[in-house]
C-alpha cells in the first residue's frame, strides 16, 4: 500500500557543478545530479528509499518542515 506525500526539498548548485538535493524533515536524505531534473529524479529515488526504511522499522513518517527560502540583499563592509 502506498500513498503520496508532500516533502519540501531544497536544491543547491554545487561547487564542482550539477545540484545537491536534500530534504529537511528527513535527516541526512540528501542526493545530487548533473542537472537539476537528474537531481530531482535521484531525490525522489532517496525519498522513497527513506520512506521505505522507516516503515520497514516501524517508525512514523515525520512531518514536512515548511520552509521559506528568500533571496536577500544586505549591505556588508569590505
């Protein structure tokens, strides 16, 4: 039985290039691609592996952390 869930994931550019994926409420579900849809595939990939993990162990599937991500501009002395 499988049912669909939401999960805010944050998207990252890497330094060595491609993007790093993670995924704030759960704890170390993080993954990267070459491109941005490589890195959303492989995070859904992780997601359900976590997903899968933890109801193998028996443990509730924690909530999504809503988050805000904003760019800002903030004057700084050089």
């Amino acid at each position: 039985m499988t049912r669909t869930e939401r999960f805010t994931v944050v998207f990252e550019k890497a330094d060595e290039g491609g993007y790093i994926a993670r995924v704030p409420a759960l704890p170390g579900c993080m993954t990267q691609g070459e491109t941005l849809e490589e890195a959303e595939a492989m995070v859904k990939d992780a997601i359900h592996s976590y997903c899968a993990s933890l109801k193998k162990n028996r443990e509730a599937l924690p909530r999504d952390i809503e988050e805000v991500v904003e760019s800002i501009s903030v004057r700084v002395p050089v």
